[in-house]
C-alpha cells in the first residue's frame, strides 16, 4: 500500500479506506476519512475560508484559477496516469478529461473577471427617466460540492472553478471511489495561491455527507450523480440553493445526407465512451 493522502487543511480523521485500481484491483493509495462526528470541526474551516474567500478580489480569484489551469497543463501526464489508476479510464480518455478540466478552470477565471453585475435604466417606468439601478453578485458563502467517480478531475473542477471565481467556500465530498484526482486538484489550487482553508476537502460515506448537506451554515449544494441521491439531497438540505446533474438521456439524430460510417462510428464512441458512465453518453 502506497503512503496515506491528506487532505488539505486541517487534519479531519484518523481512520483511512484504501482506494483501489479497478482494473486490476491494486490498492493504489488510502485517505484519511471521517464520520458526522466531524461536521463540527468541518464547518469551522469552512466559516474560516467563508471570510478568506469573500475579502479576495476578483483579480485574485481568476489569477489563482488561471495558474492553477496552467499547472494541470504541464502536468497532464501525471494527472491523466491518476485517473487511469484510480477510474479505470483508457489513457485515451484520461487525457481528454484533463484537457477539459485545464479549460474548466480557465473560464472559470475568465468569469471571476467579468461576472461582477449590471447597471438597469428605470426609464421603462414613467416618471424614472432619469434613474438607474445597480446591482452586483456577492458571494453565497459556504457551498457543498459531492462528485462523482465517473470524471474525478473535470466534475470537480466544475464545482471548484465556479465556487471560486464567486468568492466562495467549498466543502468538497468526492467519491470514495475517486478521491485522489480531488485531493491533487485541491492541492494544485493551493500551490496556485489559494489560501487552504478556502477548500476543504471531505472523505467518508453517506452520513457525513448528509449531516454537511442539512447544515444551515452551507448556502448552496452543487451535486452531480444519480437521482435517488438527488431526491435525498433535496429533502434533506432545507432552505438553500441546490444545483443538480442526475443525468440525462441524449439521442443521436443522424440526417439522410450523413456519412453513415462516420454516424456508426461516433454513436459507438459515444455510447460506450467510459464503459457508458457517461451523463452526456449517447443513450438513444
């Protein structure tokens, strides 16, 4: 077994659960992980990054994600092997997956720049011709991000990239599956600039989940996965944002002037692309 993975931030737990190579069944790494008992402890860091992450300018943000795009870019390979190790993904895969969590990131700091709010004329309403309105777009506060084993580097930088370009927390629960291409992420985002305590990143089963998806202190929870998972969440997480991908059901539509073998070909790919544990997967 290889060293322990500790996930940034203060140190959560002391048990671990090893994390295996699915294709050949190698024990590849252990994390440490935590039960509810540590929603406590959690939930200060993430107070802790809360006041960190609103007093960063946007400046800060997007130049923190756009060095941590450009880090994953020169270290493609290294992530790619880390996906194929812990997802079971062809290499084929694994590079295109970290291909699109470098441009993830990258519009996520384009966004951190220019998604800061809007000036509205009032003159549609007689007598407000000569007033205008503003607003801008503060940050939530404490989001929850949970994420599937299916793409453990991209559909976590689509939870951090956003949460950050806003100014906000992340409490980040990865699947037990796949959490090493999280941790490495996160870390990444530390090496990049970012203070730690801004993302803290969660490992352990359902209950731990579920005590930081009902804790008031989380504005926001951000969830890709199955829908019975999705209906629990949201009986669950009381008043507050919920963002969900439970999936899809994608047709292909191939026209008479296609090149059939060309159709034939891409219906395939897309079909069994990932052993078909695809959300965007052709399924009909």
């Amino acid at each position: 077994m290889s060293d322990t993975v500790v996930p940034p931030g203060i140190e959560l737990g002391a048990d671990t659960t090893p994390v295996h190579n699915p294709y050949t069944g190698e024990v590849i790494a252990s994390v440490l992980t935590v039960d509810a008992g540590a929603v406590g402890s959690i939930l200060q860091q993430a107070r802790r990054g809360r006041r960190t992450a609103a007093a960063l300018s946007r400046a800060s943000r997007a130049g923190v994600l756009e060095r941590a795009a450009r880090l994953v870019e020169r270290r493609a390979g290294s992530f790619a092997q880390l996906i194929v190790d812990e997802a079971g993904k062809t290499i084929t895969q694994a590079r295109k997956e970290v291909a699109r969590a470098v441009n993830t990131l990258s519009l996520s700091a384009a966004e951190a720049r220019r998604n800061a709010g809007e000036v509205i004329p009032f003159d549609s309403y007689e007598g407000s011709e000569k007033r205008q309105g503003w607003f801008t777009r503060e940050p939530l506060g404490i989001i929850a991000a949970i994420t599937p084993f299916n793409d453990p580097l991209n559909l976590v930088a689509h939870k951090l990239g956003p949460a950050i370009a806003g100014g906000n927390a992340v409490i980040l629960k990865p699947s037990a599956l796949t959490p090493l291409s999280a941790l490495r992420l996160a870390d990444t985002l530390i090496e990049a600039g970012l203070p730690e305590e801004i993302v803290t990143v969660v490992n352990g089963d359902a209950d731990i989940a579920a005590a930081i998806v009902a804790a008031p202190d989380v504005r926001m929870v951000s969830f890709t996965g199955g829908f019975t998972t999705g209906e629990v969440i949201s009986r669950t997480a009381g008043l507050k944002k919920l963002a969900m991908d439970l999936g899809g059901n994608a047709p292909v539509i191939v026209m008479d002037d296609a090149d059939l073998d060309e159709a034939v070909a891409s219906c395939v790919s897309g079909a069994f692309w990932a052993a078909g544990q695809n959300c965007i997967g052709t399924q009909r």
